[in-house]
C-alpha cells in the first residue's frame, strides 16, 4: 500500500513538473520579445539590402516594443552572414534580413555551402523591386543601345560591378551580354552593393546593376546615368527611364526581393508574432510611400507564401543560371 502511494506521489510530481515546465515555455513565447532584436545583414552598409533593413528596423521597433538594431555582416556572397544566423540562439532575437540574389541564385554556383535552406525558415518579405543599369556618367554612352554598340565594337573593356559572384546583378550582367552578344568584364564585389558605388563613382568600374536607392541621389547629382530598368514597368522615381523590354531586350528582365528569415528551429508563436508585426509595418502608408520615393516597392509577404517564393526562384533560376554558365570567382 505504502509502495503505490509513493508510485502515485512520484507520478503526480513528474506530471506537476512537466506542466510547470509548459506553463514557463508558454510564457516565455508569449512574453516575446524582452529584447533587443538584431537584423543580421548580408552586406556592408550602402545597398538596398541595408537600406530595407534599416528601414525596416526603425518602423518595427515601436511595433515591437524593442529596440530592432542592423548588424552588417558582409562577404562570401551573403555565406558570413547566413552562417552567423544559423548558428544563433532560436530564439527569435537574431534574423536575417536576406538578398534574393544570395538566397535563390548563389546556392546554384556554390560547391562549398555554408548554409542550406533547411537551416532557416520564412518570416516575412518586405521589399520588391526591379533593378536598373547604372553607368558612371563621365563616360558618352547615352542609351543602352550606345552601350551594346560601344561593347560590340571593344569586347572586354566595359567591366560591371555586382555585390558578389551569384548575385543577380552578376546574373543580370550575364542576361545583358548574352542577348545583346557582348562580352564586359565582371568584378565582384563580395560584401556587397557599398563598395561596388564606391568604385563606380571613383572611375574603378565602368557600370553596374543594381535596386534604385544606392544610386537615385548620385543620379540626381549627375554622377552616374541610369540607362534601363530590368523590369516590365517602370520605376515611378524614374518616370523618362525605359525598361530593357521597351529598347529591345525583354528577357533581360530581373527582380530583387529582400526578406527576413528566422533560424529554422524557432518557435512558431514568435515567427507570428514577427509576420503579424512586421506586416502591420510594410502595409502602412508611410512605409508604403518611403519605398516609393525610393524606387522601390513595400511588398508583404507571410511565411508561406515567401515560402513559395524561394521554391519557385530556385527552380525558376536554375536553367537560367546554367544557360550562362556563371562561376564563382
């Protein structure tokens, strides 16, 4: 009699255990988030890919109640950055605030993979736009049609900057020369579209490819001169600019999406709790407006529908990506 007491006192204590334990895990999601949150960066600062981060970051941060704070870790074509975060805590504190082109085209050239995508889940997409062909406006090239004449006539001696080898500005800089039958040198940039501007305003580079933001104020300045838009429609902060489609290039057409990524084993309630926050933000009009004015486009996304997104690029870039025979420097 005594022995099935103490069993059922032993059981009753392990299942009081087990709830306490609940309970503590239950409140610590619910409690989500008593900290700061950190946006790891695949880039060095400059670049869309910091500009929607820090973008995002001050808008989130009233949401959330904490303070959001940018942590750019730049290089081996966003492999630094992905690392870090997917050997982080999963506990919802650090993300990453991806790159298409690092996410969805990179892994196609890479042997050595740092990261897979099952290390990470979706949380949300924040920013979509289209690139544009950005020319160093020293040189006399006018029009894109210049420049493919100019590159015909002098194969090799145009060279284009990207952010990195499998980068979609290295991918649309292949797209260029195999519809048009050119051939440019490529110099990449690994930590990203920063110091890539940096040498293109410096006469190091001759051209580049790349989201609006970085190059709109040097545009505005005189600087450098935007010959074509990579998408089907233009850019309403760039309303006399062409598409690539409207001079007669309509397959060189490529989008960025920049988009926020969680270690793959944090806990659900947190990844909503994230979605929930961060789509209030992107959907509000004056989050709306400042991509806007930036040429860029506040384009929510929820997990699974981001999700998707990844599965159909990478499948979508893989022919694309072979076709041009693209390799990592």
């Amino acid at each position: 009699m005594q022995k099935t007491t103490r069993k059922r006192s032993t059981r009753l204590l392990a299942t009081a255990a087990l709830a306490a334990a609940l309970c503590s895990s239950a409140g610590a999601q619910s409690a989500y988030p008593g900290r700061t949150v950190t946006l790891v960066v695949p880039t060095a600062a400059s670049g869309t890919t910091d500009f929607s981060a820090r973008m995002l970051a001050q808008a989130l941060a009233p949401v959330l109640g904490q303070s959001v704070v940018v942590d750019n870790r730049g290089g081996g074509s966003g492999s630094i950055a992905a690392s870090a975060v997917k050997s982080a805590k999963a506990d919802g504190y650090t993300l990453l605030m991806q790159y298409s082109g690092f996410h969805v085209i990179s892994p196609h050239i890479t042997k050595q993979k740092q990261w897979e995508h099952a290390d990470f889940q979706p949380v949300a997409n924040v920013i979509s736009t289209p690139q544009i062909i950005v020319l160093r406006s020293d040189l006399p090239m006018q029009t894109l049609a210049e420049l493919i004449a100019y590159a015909k006539a002098n194969p090799g001696r145009l060279n284009y900057a990207s952010s990195g080898a499998g980068s979609l500005q290295h991918v649309t800089g292949g797209m260029l020369e195999q519809q048009a039958g050119i051939k440019m040198t490529h110099v990449p940039y690994s930590k990203g579209t920063g110091p890539a501007l940096q040498d293109l305003l410096g006469g190091q580079v001759d051209l580049t490819f790349g989201t609006a933001p970085s190059f709109l104020p040097h545009v505005a300045s005189g600087k450098l001169r935007v010959l074509a838009v990579t998408g089907k429609e233009r850019l309403p902060s760039l309303p006399d600019v062409p598409t690539t489609a409207e001079v007669g290039y309509p397959q060189v057409n490529a989008s960025s999406w920049f988009a926020v990524f969680a270690p793959a084993a944090v806990p659900r309630p947190v990844i909503d709790r994230l979605t929930a926050d961060i789509r209030t933000v992107v959907q509000s009009p004056a989050f709306r407006q400042k991509a806007q004015e930036q040429g860029i486009t506040a384009d929510y996304q929820n997990p699974q529908q981001l999700g998707d997104k990844v599965r159909a690029d990478l499948a979508n870039w893989a022919p694309i990506v072979k076709a041009l025979h693209l390799k990592v420097e």
